[in-house]
C-alpha cells in the first residue's frame, strides 16, 4: 500500500493512505530526506520513498495549480 506525507513534524508524520485512511508514523522512523507529498511505500526493511511516484505527483499537482490561476 501507498501513503502520501500530509503533514510532517518533528515527532510525527501524518500520512493519507490510498483508502483514505489516515495513518500517524514516527518521523524518526522515515528515510532522510523525507518530505511532505512524498509517496512512501512500506518494505519488510522499513519505510522507502518512492522518488519517481512522488515527483509524478508533485509535477501533476504544480500543473493543476498553474490551471486555477491561469
């Protein structure tokens, strides 16, 4: 399953995942490097980030933004 960074804190990262769901995780227990809108995916090693998922999610998002204001 996939989970989106929402909102990322010092202690906690609050994560949506691909139901909906919301899901809380230790941010001490993300990759370095983690940001919000990253798309993380959950390995028996931990969590990963999958950087091409998450710059095809941000490219998509910066193209809707630019639309509303165009």
């Amino acid at each position: 399953m996939e989970y989106i960074i929402d909102r990322l804190g010092l202690e906690i990262a609050v994560c949506e995942a691909e139901d909906g769901s919301i899901v809380k995780v230790r941010a001490a227990e993300l990759p370095i490097g983690a940001r919000e809108g990253d798309v993380l995916t959950w390995e028996p090693e931990g969590w990963t980030v999958d950087r091409e998922k998450s710059e095809r999610r941000r490219d998509r998002v910066r193209r809707k933004l630019e639309s509303l204001i165009e």
